[in-house]
C-alpha cells in the first residue's frame, strides 16, 4: 500500500525541497504542499509537472490521486504570515 511517507520520499529524492508535507491515511487519496527554489519562474502548471515526473510510474500505477499545493519559498513565507 503506497504511504505518505513514501510519497514524500520519492518527491524528496527528486526535487530539491525547502519543505514538505504529505499527508492522506486510505492509500489511494492524498494531499501535499511542496516547497521549492526550483518552482521559481515557473507556471502552477509546470510545478505540478516536476512533481508528476518526479513521482514517475508511481503516479500511474499506486496513487489514485494527489491534490497538491506547490510554492516557492517566498510564496511559502509570505503564505504562512497571511494566515
């Protein structure tokens, strides 16, 4: 059964990140939100393709699906002092 533990690993070894949590206890459905220099200059889209890739054959074959909250670290600072 895929974990979020796992999920987070794959992504982690893929991607450089900043900060990250995934969370989602059935197997099948999970949420993340990822932090990274590398999504900077980048569309919402191309960031949810880098993790995509970065999450491979898992992505097709063991997680149904995978909302998902992706931002730079800027946009991550300036997230958590508007909340």
């Amino acid at each position: 059964m895929v974990t979020a533990e796992s999920i987070e690993h794959s992504i982690k070894t893929a991607l450089p990140c900043t900060w990250i949590r995934v969370e989602g206890d059935d197997g099948h459905h999970f949420g993340a939100i990822i932090v990274s220099e590398l999504f900077q200059g980048k569309s919402t889209v191309k960031q949810h393709q880098l993790v995509y890739q970065a999450l491979g054959e898992r992505m097709r074959e063991e997680i149904h699906a995978l909302s998902m909250k992706t931002y730079t670290p800027e946009q991550w600072e300036a997230a958590k002092t508007s909340s």
